[in-house]
C-alpha cells in the first residue's frame, strides 16, 4: 500500500463509521460486521498497518471507500450528503480532541476497561457498544462543536441506538485520528481529489 492508500483506509473508516450512523438514524439497523469492524478499531493497538485495524480486510470498510468515493466526485447521483456532513463534523471534532489533553487521558484509561469486556462479550455485544457510547457522552459529547444526526425520531429515541451511533462517532473519530496522523488534511480532499480517486478505486477492487 501507499501511503497515500493508508491514509485513505483511514479515511474509509471515518466514512464507514458516517454511514452506519446514518442507516441507524433512518432505519434504526446496522450490520454486525459493520459495527464489529468499526468498535473493534478503537482497540487495535501497534497495528503493522492501517487495514489491520479494521480486521486487515478491505471488504469491511467498501461501504466506507463507497460514499468517500461518492464525496470526492461530487456527482449528486452517488453524493451520500448525510454522511459526507457526519464524516466532515468528525474531523472537525477531532481537531478540537487534540487539543484537549485531559479527554484524551479519559479515552486512554477507559479504552483497556472496554477491551477486557470485549474478551468477555465480543466487540458487538450491547454492554460494549454502551460502554463505548457512554465514553463518548462523557468526552467528545462536551466539546462545544456538537455532530447533530438526522433521522426517525422512532430510531433515533431508542437508548440501544443512541448509544451504537454515539459508538460509531467515537470510533470514526478514532479513525480520523488515524488518519491525521498518517499525514491526512483536509484540504487534500479539496485540492487533491483527483489523485486521491485514482488511489482510491485499486482499494475498491480488492475483492
């Protein structure tokens, strides 16, 4: 992989977490695998690469590479908006995490609680995504930027859902941390897009 490719796994990971959240919302169902692979990244420690943290499949993350693909074209055909908005907000909501060393500390400390649930439940089990989702109320929900979600109120009001999308922004914050760190900005998203595209559809046929 490139290391243009690691970053965009990253990046498909912000998107994968942004969509899942947004089928939540509208339809109050997520796929175990989906949200397997995205709380398990927030536990992945000293990968050896970037597709390790998502389980080292990149079939996981295609409805992810999907609607980063759909962003980066702008064809309003395959434009997914709401969770191009999502994607967008966590990156921002990262920017302001970085900044705030005592959150951090609060997510370092409780992340190694979550992992021995997990060796106890599994990663998709209710008390896992509670626990996730109540980390995230206790950090990134005080932060002044907030992500509003849009959907059924029916879905959107069920204390089961509200903590799995809490869940998933958590992680897809994790993954735009990720792909900070891997040299990502968002202004290639902006100027870079063509070459991102062209980096980006190998990923996609890696089936």
């Amino acid at each position: 992989m490139s290391p243009t490719q690691e970053q965009l796994t990253a990046l498909g990971g912000v998107f994968l977490a942004a969509v899942l959240v947004d089928k939540i919302a509208k339809t109050g169902q997520v796929t175990e695998s989906g949200l397997t692979c995205m709380l398990g990244s927030l536990l992945i420690r000293d990968p050896k690469d970037t597709l390790e943290v998502y389980g080292g499949d990149d079939l996981a993350l295609r409805e992810g590479y999907r609607a980063l693909i759909g962003a980066l074209e702008r064809d309003p055909s395959t434009l997914q908006r709401e969770p191009l908005r999502y994607a967008l907000s966590m990156l921002g909501l990262e920017r302001q995490l970085a900044k705030r060393d005592d959150l951090l500390e609060t997510i370092g400390k409780r992340l190694p609680q979550i992992q021995s649930q997990v060796e106890h439940f599994g990663p998709a089990h209710e008390n896992v995504v509670a626990a996730c989702g109540a980390l995230y109320q206790d950090t990134l929900s005080t932060l002044r930027q907030r992500i509003q979600v849009h959907g059924d109120m029916r879905n959107l009001q069920q204390p089961n859902n509200a903590s799995k999308i809490r869940a998933l922004l958590l992680a897809g914050i994790r993954s735009a941390r990720l792909w900070r760190q891997l040299g990502g900005h968002r202004w290639q998203l902006v100027i870079s897009r063509r070459k991102l595209l062209k980096e980006l559809y190998p990923l996609m046929r890696n089936e």
